[in-house]
C-alpha cells in the first residue's frame, strides 16, 4: 500500500510549504498569513521513485473558537487517517506551549512521529534544534522547506520506516489496512481511483458550496462554516459512487472584482478558474434565497468560454415562499435563454433535497460532451441543415457549405467547410448549432463550430501555353485585329 504521511503542526509553520516541495506542485496556498489552509488537502509525491500520499492540514494553536475548531478537527482527523505523522515547528518561535500540547496528543496516538523543525536557514542549527528535544519525539530533523532543504533525508527516513508496516500488512491483513488507509471521504491512492469524472462546485461566496461538497460525499469532508470566503482552496477529492469514479472539486467563492481587496483572495480566485478549466463538469450553484444576479451570469460566461459542461443548481430552495419559487422560475427561464441547454435543478444541500439528481445530470453533461462523433453523421445533418434554410448572399454569391467533420470534444468542436465562410453571420452560426444540438441530442454542454474556407489551390498561378495554344491564340488576335 502507499503510505500516507499528514503534516501537522501550528499555523505559519510551512506545512504548505513543504506540502507544494513534496509533490512537486503549487496546488497548495502559500502566503505569510496563519490559518490560511482551513481544509485537508491530498497530494501525491514521487520520492526517489518511492510514491507517497501526503496531506496538508490547516494550523492547531490549542485556544481555537469559532471556524478555527472546525479547521482543528480536520487536522485531527488527518492524523488518525495517516500511517506516518511530520510535526513541524517552526526554529525561530521556538518552542511554544501549543507545540507541547500536538506532541502530547500525537504520543497519545501512537502514530509513528517525526519532528521537523523548519525556517533553520540563517541560524545556528545545534542552538535553533536544542529547545525541542524537551518535546521527546526522538530525533529532530531541520528543514527549509521554502529551498527544499534537508527534505529528501528526511523523506528517506520517513518512507524507509514505513516499509516494514506495509510489507507485514499485505501479508497480514491487507483488507483492512487498505480500508484504513481510505480516508473518509471515499479517497484512495491513485491507482485504485484513476480517470472519473472531474466535477467542480463554481458559485459565489456562502451559497452553500463546501455544504454540497459534503453531502454527496455523505461526511464532513470540508470545512462549512456560516461566514463568506470559508474555503480558500480548491479541494480535490477523488471518490467512488456505485462503482464509478468521479473528482468532486470544491472551489472559493468569486465575488464581483470591485469587492476584492485581500492579495489571499484574489489567489484563491485564480484557483477556482483553474479548477473549471481542469473540470469536465461544473455545478453552479446559486442562492435561491437571493435569485439570480449578475456575478452569477459572469460565472455562466466563463463555464461557457471555457466550454465545460454545465449543471445549474439553486440551492436553498426548501425555505422559499411558493409565490418566490414561481417568481423564480419566470425569471430562469427569461434570463437563461443563452444556456437553454444545461440541466437546472431546485435543491436544498444542506437536507438533501433534490441532491441525488444531480448525478443523472452530470452524467448525461459529460457523456455528451465527450461521446466520438463521425464525419458522415456530421456531413448529413449539415447537408439537412442547409436544405431546409440555405446560408445568405454575400456579395451576390451564396455561401457553399459542403461538409463537416469533428475537430474535439470537452466541448464538441464541429469544423465545417466551403466557401465565404468567414462571412457566415452570427445568427446562421446560432441556428447550425441549435440544429446540431438537436440532430446529436446533447445536453448540458456547450457546442463549439469552426468554419474553414476550401482554399482554390490554383489562385495566383498562370497556365503555362503549350506551342499550338499560343499559335492559336495569335490566329484568333489576328482575326479580330481584321474585323476592326
């Protein structure tokens, strides 16, 4: 089994700093701000050839209230999901009572520990280490994690530890270890869960996204918390429901840019971009409570632009008044007309009401924009198209178009070709694609069309006479020349 390692420690100490070293990634957050990491997050590293899952975990200081609870209970849990624990400290606050009490609690455990104190650039390492050896964790291990120092000996002797256990495990008890070393959510090592469907959770801040997250998931997998900008991250989370796999992807919420003023946040907005282009599926998901409002539309845009299939959700429904709920659906149906093709759903995420349908929605989303299509096919709906409403003049010439074939899919691309095409106007592009998204019966995605123009590849080029084409020539110039 690949060995799970879980970085614990207080906030600020560089867990998501070694995190991004470990896995040879930035998908962790990182700025000089404590509790800026408030949900486990999962990544895998390759160490000498030796795999490994490693997790990062927001901060515990021991004095938590409020959301800062939540986040230690998501630290905890990531500790009894581990087989091997890092605990940074950080050199230069030295030992702090908040570091004495995660040490009482991980020999509590009885997880395999290792100390790593971190940030020792710069200063005397036998006076930086000295003050930890009171915690009585056995041997301390100095980093820099910012430079990747002392991390790969350290990563030795932590995977080097973990060998007997896993060997001994497959001997001895594989199916339990292998439940084990799950995490709650469902999450697996990356051979076990390959490919799925990637689903990204889009919306704006505190419309109930982390709670969704959580209830298809069926456990507290995410930090929800009734306060704006909760998660910051993007949170993949690799499950399996009814034997298939899927990536459920929770995602900060993006708020008008006039509104946005804190250097965290605007990462975290670039995350959640990210995470809708990385999607084959994006749920939006809206605040019924509130209707429908223009950063809403902003975000139906980009999940368009970006041509990722869409699944529109209005949560907290169950508490509207009947009369709201009418008045709602009039104005979808007014204001949606440009995503006539997603599925919309009337969902309460925190009860579950209405949830289990989404997954009949993102199925057939994802399916269409993904199923292989075929030049004849495309061809014939062209050829059924044209016949029953030809393209316009331009310039007193009809617009040829003679065939199409597909270009790519997620989303489907149809390349059409013919002449003029680079004068089709915007309404007959509309109606092609209309008629192609009826004719193939997709749902749920976007349809993108190419034109391409047949090139005549004798333009420019002078026929070469032969001997008795230019005689004649100078037969027929002379004849004419007489009857003048």
């Amino acid at each position: 089994m690949v060995p799970v390692i879980a970085l614990v420690g207080r906030p600020n100490v560089g867990k998501s700093t070694l995190f991004n070293c470990l896995t040879r990634s930035r998908d962790a957050l990182v700025a000089n701000y404590a509790g800026l990491t408030r949900d486990r997050k999962y990544g895998e590293a390759d160490i000498a050839g030796r795999r490994c899952i490693v997790i990062d975990t927001g901060g515990i200081s021991g004095d938590e209230t409020g959301i800062d609870t939540i986040m230690a209970g998501q630290s905890l849990q990531a500790i009894d999901e581990a087989d091997s624990v890092l605990f940074m400290v950080d050199c230069r606050d030295g030992l702090t009572p908040a570091d004495a009490m995660i040490a009482k609690h991980l020999r509590v455990t009885g997880k395999r520990t290792y100390l790593v104190a971190n940030k020792i650039d710069g200063l005397n390492h036998d006076l930086a280490v000295a003050p930890f050896y009171e915690l009585g964790l056995g041997d301390i291990y100095a980093t820099t994690a910012t430079h990747g120092r002392g991390v790969k000996t350290l990563m030795q002797a932590v995977l080097d530890g973990c060998e007997p256990q896993a060997t001994a495990g497959v001997a001895e008890n594989s199916e339990d270890e292998r439940s084990e070393n799950k995490t709650a959510a469902g999450e697996d090592t990356a051979e076990e869960i390959a490919g799925g469907i990637k689903i990204a959770i889009a919306g704006r801040p505190n419309v109930g996204k982390s709670t969704l997250v959580n209830r298809l998931l069926g456990e507290e997998r995410v930090v929800v918390y009734d306060l704006p900008g909760t998660t910051r991250d993007s949170i993949y989370i690799n499950y399996e429901r009814q034997g298939k796999a899927y990536t459920l992807i929770d995602t900060a919420g993006v708020r008008r840019r006039k509104n946005i003023k804190l250097t965290v946040e605007k990462f975290s907005i670039v995350k959640t971009l990210q995470a809708i282009d990385d999607a084959n599926v994006v749920i939006l998901l809206l605040d019924a409570s509130e209707g429908l409002v223009d950063q809403d539309l902003h975000l139906m845009g980009h999940v368009i632009d970006a041509g990722r299939a869409l699944v529109v959700a209005l949560n907290k429904w169950d508490g509207l008044e009947d009369d709201h709920k009418s008045y709602l659906k009039k104005e979808l149906e007014r204001r949606l007309r440009f995503v006539d093709f997603a599925d919309i759903h009337f969902i309460s995420a925190l009860h579950g009401t209405g949830v289990g349908h989404l997954y009949q929605s993102v199925e057939r989303a994802y399916h269409s924009a993904t199923d292989k299509l075929t030049t004849n096919h495309l061809t014939r709906i062209l050829q059924d198209a044209v016949g029953d409403h030809p393209p316009p003049l331009v310039h007193g010439h009809r617009i040829k178009l003679r065939y199409a074939h597909p270009g790519g899919h997620n989303p489907p691309i149809i390349v059409i070709h013919g002449n003029q095409t680079e004068a089709v106007p915007a309404h007959y592009r509309r109606y092609l694609e209309k008629t192609f998204r009826r004719a193939l019966e997709l749902h749920g995605t976007p349809i993108r069309i190419e034109f391409k123009t047949t090139e005549n590849p004798f333009a420019g080029r002078k026929n070469k006479l032969t001997a008795r084409q230019i005689a004649k020539k100078r037969r027929l110039m002379k004849h004419t020349k007489k009857k003048k």
